[in-house]
C-alpha cells in the first residue's frame, strides 16, 4: 500500500463503517467517525499549513535570531570568527558572555549614527522623487485607452525584468567624466570641463529613484485604474473644479496605493548596498554599505551583525505599517 | 481639460525617456569598437564575440540559470500553498506570525536578508555539518525564501479575487478539499503561478546582495561577475551582455503582450456569441 | 411518497402523520457579536418548493449556507432526513445547491460542468454520458455541450448550474436567489420552468428570494423573514390573506393599517374604532385579544371600493380625497388622503374600458369595505 492509498483506504473504510451505522442505527458511533473525519479534516490542514510555516520558521526567522546571537558575541580570530555565546566551564558551569560592546559601538561611533540618519534621508529624498515622477505616470497609464494601456504597461514593466544591477551599470557610463552626459555637453559647447557626477550624492539619488520607479507605479496604477471615473463625474456636476477635484476626490482615494508604492521604495532604499557602492562617493555613508564593509572588509561579524539588528530595529515599524496596509487592503477587497 | 492632457503627456514623455535613455545607451554603446565604451571609436560588434569566449561569464551565467530554475519552481510549490493559505484559511493559530513573515522579504533590505542567513549556514555547518560549504545548495535555498514571498502574494491575490463559490459548488457536488485543489482551483489560477514562476526566476538571476553573503569558492553567479568587473569601471562586454538580456526581455514581453492581446480577442468574440444566440 | 395533481391537495405540514425532511432545531448563527440567524426552528416537508423570503441581510442566505454545510451553526440542530447534520461537511450530505453567481467551473465544458456531480459517485463512463446528456435535454442545452460558460449567454448558464445540480438526484436541492439575475421575461418563463422540474423530479426545493412575487408564484409555503428570526411561515394565501403581524402584513404586497382600540368584542364580531379618523371598523369574527387591548386593523387596497356617494353601511366607511392617481393598464392606483395628513391605497381593476365616470383627481369619496376584508393584528 503506498502512502498515498492510505488516506483513501481510511476514508473507504469509514465510509462503509458509516453506511453500516446508519443501517443499524447507532448514533454514538456515528458521532464518533464524524468527529474523527473533523480530526482528520484538521489535521490535513494543519499539514498544509505547516509546509511553507516550517521552511518560513527555519530560514527566515531563525536566521534573526542568529543574528542577535552574533551580535551579542565578540570578533574573534577563529573559524568561525567569533566567540560563542555560552560555553561549559569544567563541564559544569554554563558560562554565557554577552557582549554588549557591539551595540556600545554603534552608539559611540558617530559614523553608524550618521550613516542611519543619512540612510534614511537618502530614502525618504528619493521616495518622494519616486512619488513626483510616478504618480502622473501611473494616472497617465490608467486614464489611457485600453489599446495604449497595455503597451505603456509593458513599457514600465521591461525595465523591472531587466537587470537591476545593469542598469545601475548604465548610469556608470552615462555619468562618469567622459561618459554620454558629459560628451555631449562638452560636443555641443556648454561647459569646457566634465561635471563630476559619478561618485557623488547626486549620483545615489538618480540611482535609487531610477531602479525603484517602477515598484512606485505599478502600485499606483493598481490603484488608480481601479478608481471609479464617474465619482470625478459627480464631483465635477457638483462644481469642482479639476485641480481641486484631483485634491478632493482622487488624492485620497489612491491613498493606499501611495503608501503600498512608498513602503516598497522606501524601506528596501534605506538598506541599499549596490548603488551606493557603484555610483556613490567612498565616503557616501550609507548603511548597506556600511554592513557590507564591516562584513566582508574587516571581517567583523558582529559589528555587522549589530549593525544589521539596529537597522532592523529602525525598520520594524514602516514594515509592521506596510503588512499592516496590506492586510486591511486586502480585507477590504474580501 | 487640454492644459491637464498636455502636462500629462509631458510627465508621462519625461518619465518614460528616463526610464530608456539608460538602457538605449547601453546598448548603443555595446556596438562600439572603443575599449573606453562611451568614447564612440565606431561600429563594431566584437564585443559580443569577446563575450562568448570569456568562460568566466559563461559559467557564472551557466549557474545562475541551473539557480534561477530550481528556485523558481520551488518557491512556486511552497509559495502557492502559502498564498493559498492566506486566502483560504480565516483563522489558524499563529496567523499573525505567518503573514508577517510571508510578507516581510517583500521590503527586507538585501544585506540583513544575506547576512543572517549566511550566519544561519555557519551555524548549521557547526551543528549538523549540513551544508557542507557554502554554494549552490545554500544560494538556491536564500533565493527560494525571497522568491516565495512574491509567488505567495501573487497567488493570495489572484485568490481573493477568484469567486469561492466555485469551489463550494465542487464541495457540494461531493469533492474533497484536496481534489478541488488541483481540479479546479489550480488550473484557474494557473496565469498567476506562470507569472509568478516568471518573477521567481528574474529575481534569482539579478540577485547580487544575498549571493554575495551565501556562495563560496567556485560558485559565483552571474551578477557576481558582473559586479566585480563594473566596480572598477564600465566594461563593454558587460554592454554585450546586458544587451543580450535586454533583448531576451523585450522578446519575452511583446510575446507575452501579443498571446494576452489574442485571448482577450477570443474571449470578447466568444461573449458576442453567446450574447446572440438565447 | 404522494403524488398530488393540484396544489390544494398538498399539505403535508397539516398530516400529523408525517415527518419533516429537513427540520431546523432552534438554529443560532452569530458572527462575533452579530446574530445573523436567530433561533430558527422550521419543519420542511418533502417535495415542498420552500421558499424563505426577506430583505438583504435577514439571514436567510446564511440559513441556507448552514443547510449546505458551509456554515456551522453557533447553536440548535439541524437535521436531513433525520440524520443530526453536525460535523458534516458539504461533500457528505445528501444536499446540492444552485448559487446565486452560479458558480460554473470557467475552465471546463458545459458536459464537463454537469458530470463533475457524477463523477465523484465513481459512476462508469457510460453510465455518466448517459445521464448528462439525458439532463443536458431536460433543461435543453444538448446544443450547447461542448462550449464553455463564458461562451454562454446568462439564460443558458443558469440552466447549467441547475442541471449540474439536479443530476446526482439529490432528496433536497437548495437554491440561492435562481432567478436574481434573469430579465424580467426570461424570470417568468424560468419560475415555471422550475415548478415543473420540481414535480416532475419530486426533489424537495428550498429556495432563498427577495422578490416576494417570485416567491407567491414558486412556494408551497412561505417563511418570512426578519433581521434572523422567521415572523411567519405559511402558504402564500395564509401569508397574504392572513399575516400575523404589521410587519409581515407590510412586506408582502401593500397594505393600509389603522391603529386602534377594541370598543366591542364578542366571539362573533369586533368592533374597532379608529385612533386617528372617526369611524370605525366592525370586524366579522371573533379576535383574541386583551380588552381595551390596541390593535391594528389591516386592509389590502383591492379590497376597497371607491365610490363618490356615500354607501349605505355605517361601519367601515372612511371619506378623503384623492390625491393621486395613477394607471396602470389592468388596474388604477388611487392615493387617497384623509383627514390628518394619512394617505390611503387604494387599487381598482379597470373594468370598463375608456370609462368616462372614472374617479379623477381631487374628487371628494368614500372609501368602504366588507367586515371579512379586515386582519386584525395584535404585533
């Protein structure tokens, strides 16, 4: 019998108990296998659920724990290396070192204040750019013809498919001393000297608002063609005017697309390792790279990972807020 | 009513433009004879022949994809039955902890992501001795966590929007719970597990973060090649390359635009029948 | 089992003898705080067309999903042919179900909607081709086969989610608002052509409506309903003819209600006079009612006669004017108002056609009944 007959077996065998019962009539037994068949209903779910649960628990949430641990354990010159966080002594006193110096570390050392605070400043900048940029061409592609609708979709989605680090890559070549930008203004005769735009702020900026733009449309136009025109309609018969109309009416109402695009720029923006490293200065103090450097530069496992428990911190509550939006979004439309 | 179309338009020319003059430019530059990439020397098309004998891009490319692959299709198996989860079962002890932890990868910034599951690999490899060096096994295993996050909202999604009723009528025709599953829930959503299948397999193949944290000798991807040209500077067959992806995307997409195109045809021609005939 | 030619024949809640179908044991559905179905019990007989009628949000759709097995109730039993259906999940009982969006599979064909009932009772191949196709003719959809739901007009799918659930014989087939989304001609043609396939099967029908002119033409009996509780079972003449409280009165069809106190009662006739006009209303039977109790004295507006003189009873006589009218084709709609601000309804049929003498508006009348016409209401 394999294990996939057995559950049919089970249920052929209490089916033809049940028939039986019901011939002879007892209504305890009955009872029963119908309790049983409940028990078993349950546990097929629980199964179900335990699946993802159990892969989710092993590689998502243990590994914070992890690093807690490490974050609260000393560097040391060993493989792996760092102290372990208790150890038996004369195999009977459980020896646990903690060391906060770490965290102490990150408070002490303005560099990791001053690199979340411009994090964050980075990300929010360019969330808000995103918004600018986004939100006409998300409304845009919603107020389209269907016919155009599709393609101007398509055009926004291409470059999501495409390689994020590539086309970070491409900025590098458009923006570097003899790149496009500057060989054309220097072609057409409007400076002398290159810009310097690589390696810069500037650089970080364009970047993060150019790789995240389509994660602000595509939740806006989620939203915004979903919005129904004949409210407008109504707002204009009752004598609003367009632009207050738009403040009135539509603004709020794509509310909860703004939020959803924003989150997704925001809070991957705020830990960004890539394009600070590609188009930022050495000394662009972004967090990402920070965690990056302290990892694999001087192998200091548990700064980073102290470094990756504060930033987590500081992020717990947009990400709380985000699946908190979610989830009501998602009741509403249930 | 026209000055709102005109700034409309002009956004809309503006933001799209800057969406393209960066991917146009890498490609015109990867026809171009210079070494210097953005200094126009003339029209050349080495770069792509350089590109397929540099064996180094070749098996990071050959790895990535075996990744890309595996994890696509395993975080569309364990994404679906969490999406489906969530849509599905009101209430379960706890849900809390589940939703949050499906939804979290969404947002989770790359390097907390890489770091702690890198130290989770460490560990493990202390305790158990599995996995043996990192790699393969542990890059697959890190993609497949992020990719299921996507595929589970993808299909939470689509099932909210999917009429229950249809899976109670089969209920109350006398099916069980697990046959309806995959007679009838299943082939309904199943544009939503190919899109997500689709989405699972882009984002392993431009993972650099994570991979950098959980590979190990001999196993570099493909973004990791690509990075550790580019940090020193730009490279044209990168510009090949990335042409190459381009293009393979675009194919994929006009595709994908023209079978949807034709169906929704079919299926208005389809409702205009029924329509005319009582 | 009896079978019956005429509808007056058939009673089976008035025989002692026989034992409901389906029987409803103080049922309670609560959702967290709200109480959707309150404490429901209701005995439904075999081969009814049942209908439960109510307004949205009555419970009656919640009813009929504890029936099906999609619910649990929070309280009270509910039993199919004897058997307590606790713990028992759609697939196991002996009840199929019409849903409102009718639920077709969208990926299958129209036989392959239809077999999928039999298919789960492990029928050979043969035997299930037959019964399709023998379904597919009985609501005549052979045509149409092959094509897939969305390849069928609304008319036609709603025929396939009935022959999808007729065909595995149940004893009980529930059905939640059938006709909600047919057209008005396509309604009528379809509410015969369900009372048909109902005799014709013998299935027991519980149907779930708001439409109180569906549920008078398809129902052996009624069960009206109110925010979870039933106001009053019966056959649609004891609902219409005789409602057992203001409420059930007013919802079905239309009704004018005078409040007020009882100044004579003896077991052979009432006398009541009327709060708000001065006359009163001499009812010819008896009431049960406290003395001195108050009451409402119900009348429908086909039971009035108009006329401009006064008649010669000296009860149940109002006078008005009219206020509006409004015509109908077969029958007139006079609104007319009394002293006091209160309008009355009234519905003439049009007898003569084109009459000259009809009743306009403005004109100064008298309103009169019989004593039979009059429901006096104690709630």
């Amino acid at each position: 019998m394999t294990t996939r007959g057995i559950p049919a077996f089970t249920r052929r065998v209490t089916d033809q108990a049940e028939t039986l019962v019901k011939k002879v009539g007892g209504g305890s037994l009955r009872e029963s296998l119908r309790r049983r068949g409940r028990a078993v209903r349950t546990l097929g779910r629980g199964f179900v659920i335990s699946l993802p649960y159990a892969w989710l628990l092993a590689f998502f949430l243990v590994p914070f724990i992890i690093v807690l641990k490490i974050a609260l354990s000393e560097a040391d010159i060993a493989q792996p290396p760092y102290t372990p966080l208790w150890e038996w002594v004369e195999g009977q006193y459980l020896n646990i070192k903690i060391n906060l110096g770490n965290f102490a570390f990150l408070i002490q050392d303005s560099l990791y204040l001053n690199a979340y605070l411009n994090s964050v400043k980075v990300a929010l900048i360019s969330t808000v750019i995103c918004l600018i940029i986004g939100y006409p061409m998300a409304y845009g592609i919603a107020r389209a013809r269907p016919a155009k609708r599709t393609i101007l979709l398509m055009l926004v989605i291409l470059p999501f498919w495409t390689s994020f680090l590539i086309r970070v890559y491409a900025w590098i070549g458009i923006l570097k001393n003899n790149g496009l930008i500057n060989n054309l203004l220097m072609w057409l005769g409007v400076i002398d000297s290159p810009i310097v735009m690589l390696q810069t702020d500037f650089a970080v900026y364009l970047g993060i608002v150019y790789s995240y733009l389509p994660f602000m449309i595509l939740p806006l136009y989620a939203n915004l063609e979903k919005l129904d025109e004949t409210l407008l309609e109504a707002a204009y018969d009752l004598g609003c005017r367009p632009a207050t109309a738009f403040i009135r009416v539509t603004l709020p109402l794509s509310m909860p697309g703004i939020i959803a695009g924003s989150m997704l720029v925001f809070i991957p923006a705020v830990g960004e390792f890539v394009i600070p490293a590609l188009l930022g200065a050495p000394d662009t103090l972004m967090i990402g790279r920070i965690l990056w450097d302290e990892f694999f530069g001087n192998r200091d496992w548990p700064v980073a990972s102290a470094v990756a428990i504060a930033l987590l911190l500081l992020l717990v509550i947009p990400i709380v807020f985000f699946q908190h939006t979610q989830a009501r979004s998602g009741e509403a439309e249930s | 009513m026209k000055r709102r179309s005109l700034f409309l338009f002009s956004a809309m020319v503006f933001g799209f433009a800057f969406l393209y003059i960066p991917i146009v430019s890498l490609i015109v530059y990867s026809f171009n004879k210079s070494k210097l990439v953005t200094v126009w020397a003339g029209f050349s098309t080495q770069w792509y022949g350089a590109l397929l004998e540099n064996d180094q891009i070749l098996q990071a490319a050959w790895i990535s994809l075996r990744i890309a692959t595996l994890n696509a299709t395993v975080a569309v198996a364990l994404g679906t039955i969490a999406g489906f989860v969530l849509a599905r079962f009101r209430r379960f002890r706890g849900r809390t902890l589940f939703t949050g932890m499906v939804t979290a990868p969404l947002v989770m910034p790359e390097v907390i992501t890489g770091l702690s599951l890198l130290l989770l690999f460490v560990a493990m490899e202390a305790a158990i001795g599995w996995p043996s060096g990192r790699g393969f096994t542990t890059i697959t295993i890190a993609h497949i966590t992020f990719s299921m996050a996507y595929v589970a909202v993808i299909v939470q999604s689509r099932l909210s929007d999917m009429d229950e009723s249809i899976e109670e009528a089969a209920l109350d025709l006398g099916a069980r719970p697990l046959k309806i599953f995959f007679l009838i829930t299943l082939p309904i959503i199943a544009p939503a597990l190919v899109a997500g299948w689709l989405l699972a397999f882009t984002l392993s193949l431009d993972d650099l973060v994570i991979a950098s944290f959980v590979s190990g000798p001999g196993s570099s991807t493909l973004p990791m090649v690509i990075f550790s040209k580019v940090r020193l500077g730009v490279s044209p067959e990168i510009n090949a390359l990335a042409t190459i992806l381009v293009g393979l995307v675009a194919i994929g997409t006009v595709i994908a635009g023209i079978v949807m195109a034709r169906k929704q045809k079919t299926r208005e021609r389809d409702m205009q029948l029924a329509a005319a005939d009582k | 089992m009896p079978s019956f030619t005429s509808f007056s024949t058939f009673e089976p809640w008035k025989d002692p003898g026989q034992t409901p179908y389906v029987r409803l044991e103080r049922v309670t559905k609560k959702f967290g705080d709200f109480v959707a179905v309150n404490d429901v019990s209701l005995d439904i007989y075999r081969q009814e067309l049942f209908c439960l009628l109510g307004a949205s949000g009555c419970g009656k759709s919640t009813l009929l999903r504890m029936l099906a097995g999609f619910e649990e109730p929070t309280s009270g039993r509910i039993l199919i042919d004897g058997m307590d259906m606790a713990d028992t999940p759609p697939y196991e009982r002996p009840v199929n179900m019409m849903f409102q969006s009718y639920a077709l599979f969208p990926h299958m064909t129209v036989t392959q909607n239809v077999a999928f009932g039999l298919k789960q009772e492990k029928l050979s191949r043969s035997d299930i081709r037959s019964r399709v196709k023998e379904m597919l003719e009985l609501v005549k959809l052979d045509r149409f086969a092959e094509r897939k739901p969305h390849q069928l007009s609304g008319g036609q799918r709603q025929r396939v989610a009935l022959a999808r659930s007729l065909i595995k014989r149940p004893k009980l087939l529930l059905l939640d608002e059938p006709l909600a989304a047919l057209d008005k001609k396509l309604r009528e043609h379809t509410q015969f052509e369900l009372m048909n396939i109902q005799e014709q099967l013998g299935v027991t029908f519980i149907v779930v409506t708001h439409d109180q002119q569906e549920a008078m033409t398809l129902a052996t009996r009624i069960g009206v309903m109110d925010e979870g509780y039933i106001a009053q079972v019966g056959t649609p003449t004891e609902i219409y003819e005789f409602p057992a409280s203001r409420f059930v009165a007013d919802f079905i069809g239309s009704v004018n209600i005078f409040e007020g106190s009882i100044t004579e009662d003896e077991p052979d006739h009432v006398t009541i006079r009327m709060r708000d006009q001065e006359a009163d209303i001499y009812v010819d039977h008896g009431v049960n009612a406290p003395p001195d109790a108050r009451v409402w004295a119900a009348v429908r507006p086909e039971k009035i006669h108009i006329t401009r003189n006064r008649p010669e009873q000296s009860a149940n006589v109002i006078e008005g004017t009219v206020k509006e009218v409004a015509y109908m084709g077969d029958f007139s709609i006079y609104l007319v108002g009394l002293e006091g601000d209160r309008t009355i309804r009234v519905t003439q049929p049009n007898l003569r056609r084109g009459d000259p003498e009809r009743i306009t508006w403005d004109e100064h009348v008298f309103l009169h009944w019989l004593p039979s016409s009059i429901v006096v209401l104690t709630e």
